[in-house]
C-alpha cells in the first residue's frame, strides 16, 4: 500500500486519505485505490471508522478483452465538469480557469495519444 499526499493543500485535504491499494501493473502503475475520509467514532461498539470512503478502480488489461475499470480520461472529465460548473456559478476566478484549462489539456492530450495508438493499431495494449 501507498499512501498519496500531493493532495494536502488544505485541512479539508489532509483529512482525506488516499491509498493505491496494489503494487504497479505491467504498465508501471497501480490500479486499485481508496480514498476515505476523516476517521469518526460511531460510538455503540461500533468504533471508529472513516466517515465515507470510495474504493477506484482502474482499467487492467485490454478493454477489448474486458472493461473492468474506470480510465484516467473518465476521471479528468468529473473534475472538469466541476470546475465549469464553479465557473458557472458564484465560485468562478482565474485560479479555477486555470485548473479548468489544465484538465482540457490534460484529456486533450490522451485524446491524442489514443488516436495516435488506434491509428498504430496498438491501443488497449501493452506495447510501447
């Protein structure tokens, strides 16, 4: 297990934990992930235990096999949908711009990468 930390910006963040649950796959990276927050005692017995937690899981293998995880893509998409609907609403600046033209890169950028591996004939592959 390892636990992640570039997300502790703030004291909101250093409440959530987030662990990579699995050794690095073929590709190099895991693919198993928890995030919970902040431990709550729920008294009763019942102890103390994160007060929500969610378990990720990515994509292993070749999708044409099986799809059996979600993608960085589908990730990168939730957080620029938030970002545009902060900048809809009453939270808009130009940090969140910013961030917001950084993921549309970001998903610009495997966009790329994936026709460029279709158009090889190697995408959903592990080959270089």
């Amino acid at each position: 297990m390892k636990v992640l930390m570039s997300h502790h910006v703030n004291e909101c963040n250093r409440q959530i934990t987030v662990e990579a649950q699995d050794a690095p796959g073929a590709g190099g990276a895991s693919n198993m992930y928890i995030i919970k927050g902040p431990q709550r005692d729920y008294g009763g017995g019942v102890g103390v235990a994160p007060a929500w937690g969610v378990n990720l899981r990515f994509q292993r293998g070749d999708p044409a096999v099986e799809i059996n995880g979600c993608t960085n893509e589908s990730l990168l998409a939730i957080v620029e949908d938030r970002l545009k609907g902060f900048q809809s609403g009453p939270f808009a600046c130009d940090d969140n711009q910013a961030a917001l033209v950084a993921v549309q890169s970001a998903l610009a950028i495997l966009a790329r990468r994936s026709a460029e591996r279709e158009a090889r004939g190697v995408e959903g592959q592990q080959k270089p």
